[in-house]
C-alpha cells in the first residue's frame, strides 16, 4: 500500500474511532472537555497532516466536500453540537473518504504495459465444460464492455465475473472450516458464519486475501471495482457525484484479469 492509500485508510479510521467515543456517551449534546479535544485532534490532523499528500494526486477540487464536513465538525464541537449531527457529518465524510480512496488508486494504477486480454483457462479450475464456456462469454463481453466505453457495464460483469470465480475455488475446498473461521468471514448477528449465497464481492475479496489468494493490491483496487459497482443504482451515483470514466474500466479491467489469474493458479 503506497503512502497516499495509507492516508486515506488513517482518515477512515480516525473516523471510525471518532464515531465509536461519541456513541459510547448518551448525552444529547458533546460537552466534555475530553471528546471535544478528541473531535478537534481529529479535524486538525486532516488540515495538517493527511490533505498535502492526497492533494498532490488528486487536486484540490476532489477534497473540497471533505475539507467543508471537517469544518462543519470544527464548528460544532466549539458550538457543544449535538451527538446526533456529528454521527451524521462522521457518516457522510466516511463516505466521501471511501470515493476519495477510490479515486486515489485508480489514478495511482500503472496501466502503461496493459496485459493481454486472452481468457485464462478456466478448465484449469472449472470441470463442467457448460460453465467454461459462460466465463468464457463473460470475458469477452467485458472487453466489449471496456473497447466500447461504457464503464458501468464493464464494471457490472467484472464483479459478478470475480464472484463466480471466487465462488468457485471456495467450493473446491473439501474442509471449509478455514473459510468459515477466518476473521473475514461475513457474520450474521449471532456471530454466526453466513452461507456463500449470502456473501457479496466484498466478502469473496476480503476472505481470499486473508487466506493468501490475492495480494494487497489487488485486494485495495478490488474495493474500488465493489465501490463503482455500486453505482449501478442511479441514486447512489446521484448522492456522491462520481461519475465513472472509461479510463477507469480500462484500470478496472486490468485488475480483474490480474485476480483472475491469481484465482485459477492459485493451489489450495
């Protein structure tokens, strides 16, 4: 991880641990002498320390939104604000800091020496010869999807292309306890393991990392192909002004075929 995505993954946990303090008082307004110092030690270090780095990659305009929700937090903690409108700007500016990574590894990808696009040979990890040739058709209507510029769609079959890739190799394992106890591994509220047919591609990344199948890279701009595929709802498009590029499908892309590969090599 360069120094500019360990910045952004710093921001996202300030926030984290900002949200989880504020949420341990019951009071209605933040009074304490102590949270309030905590709030200001937070908002500072954004200004003082986090913003140079990210702004030398991605310009001052991309951080605006981010720079104004850390004032209105400054404001609000001389202002004894309420607990309920910090939890609320925390909770947007984790969203916009989540956009603001995204946006940050994809201009950071190296796609100078773009690798080839031939389909990997899916039989080496898929015996039933039916759905060899659905991944096949699938791989090749990504590089339709990408040569023709139209990023969303890309991005649609390259999640649901890594699902089933990821889907696959974890049903090969005979013993699935190492799936299932991993740390990663999508709970449900009871603390119980959820069933593959519950899990989305962020479960399947998260999971093959901890287990070694994909690197931290692929793992880091894997988070970003979920993020972008997301936008498929137009309201959520809407809601964090992010607007995909067919440069970014062409990064996407890129990464796919990478994980891809490293799925079907991979040995268990």
């Amino acid at each position: 991880m360069n120094d500019a995505q360990s910045t952004i993954e710093a921001c996202i946990n300030e926030v984290d641990r900002l949200r989880t303090i504020l949420k341990k008082v019951k009071a209605v307004q933040v009074k304490s002498a102590d949270e309030k110092a905590i709030i200001k030690a937070t908002s500072l270090s954004w200004f003082n320390n986090h913003r140079m780095p990210l702004v030398n990659i991605i310009g001052e305009e991309s951080l605006s939104v981010i720079d104004n929700i850390y004032r209105k937090i400054l404001a609000l903690s001389d202002k004894s604000g309420s607990r309920k409108k910090f939890d609320t700007n925390l909770k947007d500016l984790k969203t916009y800091l989540s956009s603001v990574r995204s946006e940050t590894i994809t201009k950071l990808a190296d796609t100078k020496n773009a690798s080839n696009d031939k389909a990997p040979d899916f039989m080496a990890l898929v015996r039933d010869s039916d759905m060899v040739t659905i991944l096949e058709r699938r791989w090749s209507e990504c590089i339709i999807c990408v040569n023709s510029k139209a990023p969303l769609s890309a991005t649609v079959m390259m999640g649901g292309l890594l699902e089933s890739l990821l889907l696959t190799r974890f049903l090969q394992f005979s013993d699935k306890r190492q799936v299932f106890t991993a740390s990663s591994c999508p709970k449900d509220k009871t603390g119980t393991a959820l069933q593959f047919k519950e899990w989305v591609l962020r479960n399947y990344i998260d999971v093959a990392h901890e287990l070694g199948w994909i690197s931290q890279t692929e793992k880091d701009i894997g988070e970003v192909l979920r993020d972008y595929r997301n936008y498929i709802h137009p309201f959520k498009e809407k809601s964090h002004g992010i607007i995909m590029q067919p440069k970014d499908a062409v990064i996407l892309w890129e990464v796919t075929k990478s994980i891809s590969r490293q799925i079907i090599n991979f040995t268990p």
